[in-house]
C-alpha cells in the first residue's frame, strides 16, 4: 500500500497513532517545501517580487507548483530602463508521478513520498534528492507571452477583500472536502496582500490558477540556479 494511503487509513481508524505516524513525512514535505517550493528564492531580490503564488494539494498541503514574478533585473549591468519593464515569471512545479496528472495534487504526493523512501531527513540529503527528482524549474517572459501582461494587471479586480461565496439558486449548502488550496500575494503601494483558499470563481485564488494556466505555453527551461541551490542574499 501506498504511503498516502496507509497514512489516510491509519488516520480514520487511530487518530492519535496516525498523528505519531505522519510527523516523519510531514517533516520532509516541510524541508521539501521550505528548500524547493519557496516562491522567495526563486530570484536575487526577493524583496522585489511582484507577485508569489503556491499551489498546495489536500489537507496536508502537498507542494505542486509555486512561482514568483520579478522585475527582468538579476543582473545589475542589465540596461535601463527596458530592464525595470520587463516582467519574468519563474516557477518550480513536482513531476509528473506515477499516478499521473488527473489531479494536480498527485505531484506533490509522489515526490514526497519518494524522497521520503529514499531516506533523506537531514537537508542535506534531501537536497541530494530534489538534484534528481526531476521537478521543473521554469522561466517565462510576460511581455512576450500573449495576454500576459494584462493578466497580470487584471489581478486588481479579483476580490481581495472578505469574501462571501453567492448562494446558490436551488438554496443548497455546498461543501467541499479535502481541497487544494492557492497561496497568492500581491505588492501593493505600502506592503503586500496574501489570500489564500479555494480557486472559487472571483477570488485571487482562482485569478492565479487562470495565470499559472495561461503561462503554461511560454515556459522555458530557467537558466538561473534552482531554488535549493540559490544562496539567498543576506541583504
């Protein structure tokens, strides 16, 4: 039986027992999360991110696909000011698994399992691990990537703000179980705004899952270091 499995029977059955059973995976999904998924080293200057999205699969939060949007100025002999106009877009996202793609979740549930039957626990070796776990490091240049540019502009008009789902017509309650959830933030003027949930129709969620869907012709294999080799700047 799967690792994903027995843990979800052993959570119906004994809860308490299951909660001792999971800390080991949990504590590498956190590593894998924390070295791989962390839309903050995708680029040299974190502090200019314009946009960070995280993908996250289930209750347990299983890393699929994060990215980060930046200014086009890694470099600093880069010319101005066609360098500050420029929009890149990088993302990581798990491979595809041996339960293939009909929920994205399943990427993130596969690579955590596999580095956690490899054995890998300390950094150091789960470093090792993400080197041939064959996960994509992407890049993606908004300006020439059509209807790009204004997607990201459209981003204001998603509802920030508290948000109350519309009834229904027929007056049914809806509920949803075990969902995957969207991590989006935003710059704004005096800081940044984060949302996350459910991609529901109208939320920043949903407007990053329709971004992430419209960047998926325009990847291209990232020339920078990957993020768990990055070193990030001290400044």
């Amino acid at each position: 039986m799967r690792v994903g499995l027995a843990l979800a029977a052993l959570a119906l059955a004994f809860p308490a027992q299951a909660q001792r059973a999971v800390q080991p995976i949990i504590g590498v999904k956190r590593t894998v999360e924390a070295l791989a998924f962390d839309p903050g080293l995708f680029f040299k200057w974190s502090w200019a991110d314009k946009v960070r999205i995280r993908y996250r699969g289930d209750d347990w939060g299983w890393p699929v696909y994060s990215i980060a949007v930046q200014n086009g100025c890694e470099d600093e002999k880069a010319p101005l000011p066609a360098c500050t106009e420029r929009r890149v877009a990088r993302m990581v996202r798990a491979p595809i698994g041996p339960r293939g793609t009909e929920r994205p979740r399943w990427r993130g549930t596969d690579l955590v399992e596999r580095i956690f039957r490899s054995g890998a626990r300390s950094e150091r070796a789960i470093k090792a691990q993400l080197d041939k776990a064959g996960l994509e490091w992407l890049e993606a240049d908004l300006q020439a990537c059509p209807g790009a540019m204004a997607m990201l502009a459209s981003a204001e008009a998603a509802q920030w703000g508290p948000y109350t789902r519309p009834p229904r017509p027929d007056g049914a309650i809806v509920v949803t179980l075990h969902a995957d959830t969207i991590e989006v933030g935003f710059e704004v003027p005096d800081g940044r705004v984060t949302w996350s949930g459910l991609g529901r129709e109208g939320t920043p969620a949903r407007w990053a899952y329709d971004f992430a869907a419209l960047l998926e012709p325009c990847w291209k294999p990232a020339p920078a270091p990957t993020p768990w080799r990055r070193i990030p700047a001290t400044y």
